[in-house]
C-alpha cells in the first residue's frame, strides 16, 4: 500500500516510529521542526507471530506507476528510547 504525504518544504525531515507493545501497533510520523509530529499513513498491527523480527526502520524509494525513480539520503541517525535489554 503506497502513502502519499504533503510536500516537505524545509531542508529536513524528522521520522519517528512510536511502538505500542501492550496494543501491538506502530505508528510512523514526521516533523519539519523537530517538536510537532504528525501521523503519516494509519496505524500498522504488529504480528504476535513474528515479533522476534523486532522493528527495522529504514529509508527507501519506492514507486508503484513506472520503473524509475530516485532517493537521495544525506545523513541517516537512530536513537533508541525504548526499554534498554541487557
């Protein structure tokens, strides 16, 4: 299922994914500001059968209406807030 989403008009974008173990959903949101995040698409279910996969965020280009396309990442950053496993 593609997504489509409002244009960024700033020089970055911020990409969040919020993770709800007790209700199996995640969310995806972006920010242009850093402090103000909006949902991008609906909520994902997490498969109860699956989740050692864990999650994977990534950044890619994909095009479902012809056979090119281009995307172009400068800089790539993950922080982890979640629970710390040891």
């Amino acid at each position: 299922m593609a997504v489509s989403g409002p244009k960024v008009k700033s020089g970055y974008v911020l990409l969040k994914i919020v993770i709800d173990l007790n209700t199996n959903n995640t969310t995806l949101q972006y920010s242009s500001n850093g402090k103000t995040f909006t949902q991008l698409g609906k909520n994902c279910e997490l498969s109860g059968s699956n989740y050692w996969k864990g999650i994977r965020p990534a950044l890619f280009s994909y095009n479902v209406n012809n056979d090119e396309g281009i995307a172009m990442f400068n800089w790539f950053h993950y922080d982890n807030d979640g629970p710390v496993i040891k």
